[in-house]
C-alpha cells in the first residue's frame, strides 16, 4: 500500500514539472491575444486585462470623471470637456463667457459684447454718454431723457394745456370746469360762460343745439348736404355749420378739428375721391369764414374707402355718404384718473 502511494506521489510531481515547463508568458506569443481584447500581445501594454486599442490594450483611465481618459487628458485632474482635451472652461466672473474669449472677465456682461456689461443704468436703451440721463429712463428722441409731467397727470408737459393742474388726458391735461354752474362740464358744454339746460348742451333753450362734443368727435345731429354731384353746400346746413364754428370758437383746445368727407361706392372711385376732397375743402372754408382760425381745421376727402356699412342697399349708401368731424386722440401716456 505504501509503495502504491509513492508511485502516485512521484506520477504526480513529474506531471507537475511537464506542465509548469509547458506555460509561456505573454511575450513568448506576439502573435496571440491572451486577454481576447482585439490587441495582440506584441502591443497590450495590459496583456492580461482587457482594454481597447486607444489605450494599447489597457482599460481606461479617468482621474477626473470628464469622460477623457487620462492617455490623452490635458488637465487629468481637473474635469473638462473633449473639445478642450479634458481641461475646465474658465469663466472667473461667472457669466458664461470664458475667460480666453471675455474681452472684460473679472466683470459680468453678455455675449453679444464679448462678456462685458451693457452700460444702461436705466434701462431705457441708450448707453454711455449717448444717455443725456443715465438715471432716469426716457425715449431716444429726448436723448435717454424723460418727460416732463410737473402735475404727475400723465400728460407731458410738452402736451399739457394745464400743466401745473392736476388734470384728464382726455381733456389734454386740465381738470374738469363748469365755470358757469350749469351742471354740464366745460370740455362738453357748447356754451361755457353762459348758464344752459343739460339736455341742450349746456346752452340757453332758446339756441337749439345741433353738435354734441364727444371724447373723439363733434357729433352732428343733422347732415352736411351738398347740392348733386358738387361740393356747393347747401343753405340748409348754414345753421349747422354755423353751431360748429360757435362751438370751436368758445373751445380753442378743439384742436385740429379734422374735416373726413366720404362717399358711397356708385361712380369712378377716383372721381368720388376728388369730389370728397373738395367736399371737405367746402366745409373748412365755410368755418374759416365764420372766423374760425385756418390752422385749427384740416380737411381731407377718401371717397368710397372707408365705408361704416354696406353699399348694397339704399340705406346703406346714404349712410356711407356722410361728412365727419374727428377730433385728434389726446396726446400722452395712457390715460388714468387723478386723484381726488
């Protein structure tokens, strides 16, 4: 028995001694690739372990977790993007221009300046000493200056007929009046200095009002009228045209009165144009005459342009044939109420 185990002890070490002198190392086998990475042994620098043939053979290596293995990382240490090779963006002032591009980086500005700040302190568009007031914004027009409104009404004071007064835009400025008492408010009163009936606008009972003053117009409650196919104004609207110019003479702030003449769609648009025009032409000339001054009334003719309904009926032609007496809007910011 014990023979019989020596004999298996000396099979076993000579079986041994064959196999260990069977092993080669890697170099003994250029050719292979031990580690099945796709990179011969004669060029894995990491025969053994498997890696891609970028780093010859050996796994990648990332200090800094950027994503650049550190074969070919620039800064190994410190992360950045492939495109800088693995180094950081610098950007001291943190305002997302690098320093190697930020003409101004200690100081935070935009990109469209290459990193340096806009130099508008009031944020009104103008820079530098392009701003007239670089503390207070206002319009390019005024050089980055703003308005005047001594009144704080909302009016300008370049617009403001009352400018120490706080006012109305809609009355251009001033507050409401009623200088003679008679409960109907100057800006709508035909006759302001003299004591009226409300339902007669503001004038005596005996002096039929027939122009009402709106907020953007002076209402009409009859029609201009002209002879056929002229621009002769017929004596009937005398007296309406003569209540117009009354009411424009006790309201010099009604100013420019815009004269509109229109006609309806029937003739040679062009020849309706130049009737309309000389239409309008008729009605300023009439008000000059009753003395009201040239340079407060404009007059202009659109012929079939601007219809307020439709030209397929009767009803609507008649109306579409008409004379407006447009008041320009108020000037100024938006308007608000003052207080009380």
């Amino acid at each position: 028995m014990t023979h019989a185990l020596r004999r298996l002890a000396l099979l076993a070490a000579v079986l041994g001694a064959l196999s260990s002198g069977c092993r080669h190392a890697p170099e003994d086998r250029p050719t292979e690739d031990d580690d099945k990475d796709g990179v011969l042994n004669a060029d894995d620098a990491c025969p053994g372990t498997r890696g891609p043939s970028e780093t010859r053979g050996c796994p990648p290596k990332d200090t800094d977790g950027d994503g650049v293995d550190d074969s070919v990382d620039k800064c190994a240490r410190s992360a950045g993007p492939a495109s800088r090779d693995g180094c950081p963006v610098r950007d001291v002032d943190e305002d997302g221009v690098e320093d190697s591009r930020d003409a101004c980086p200690r100081v935070v500005g935009v990109l469209e300046r290459q990193g340096c700040p806009v130099e508008d302190l009031d944020r009104d568009g103008l820079e530098g000493e392009a701003d007239k007031c670089p503390e207070e914004a206002g319009p390019a027009s005024r050089e980055g200056c703003p308005e005047q409104d001594a009144d704080h009404d909302g009016v300008p004071d370049a617009s403001d007929a009352c400018p120490e007064e706080e006012g109305f835009p809609t009355l251009r400025g001033c507050p409401e009046r009623d200088a003679d008492g008679d409960s109907v408010m100057d800006h709508r009163d035909n006759c302001p200095r003299e004591p009226g009936a409300p339902d007669n606008q503001g004038c005596s009972p005996r002096q039929r009002q027939l122009v009402i003053i709106r907020q953007d117009r002076l209402e009409l409650r009859e029609r201009i009228a002209f002879e056929s196919g002229t621009a002769t104004l017929q004596a009937r609207s005398f007296p309406l045209l003569d209540n117009v110019a009354r009411v424009l003479l006790a309201h010099p702030k009604l100013s420019p009165l815009l004269v509109e003449s229109h006609t309806d769609n029937r003739g040679d648009a062009a020849t309706n144009r130049a009737l309309s025009q000389a239409r309008a032409e008729a009605v300023r000339d009439y008000l000059v005459g009753q003395g009201v001054p040239p340079n407060r009334l404009d007059a202009r003719g659109h012929g079939p342009d601007r219809p307020v309904t439709s030209n397929e009926t009767s009803q609507g032609r008649e109306a579409n044939r008409r004379v407006d007496l447009l008041l320009p809007p108020p000037s100024g910011p938006t308007p608000r109420k003052p207080g009380r």
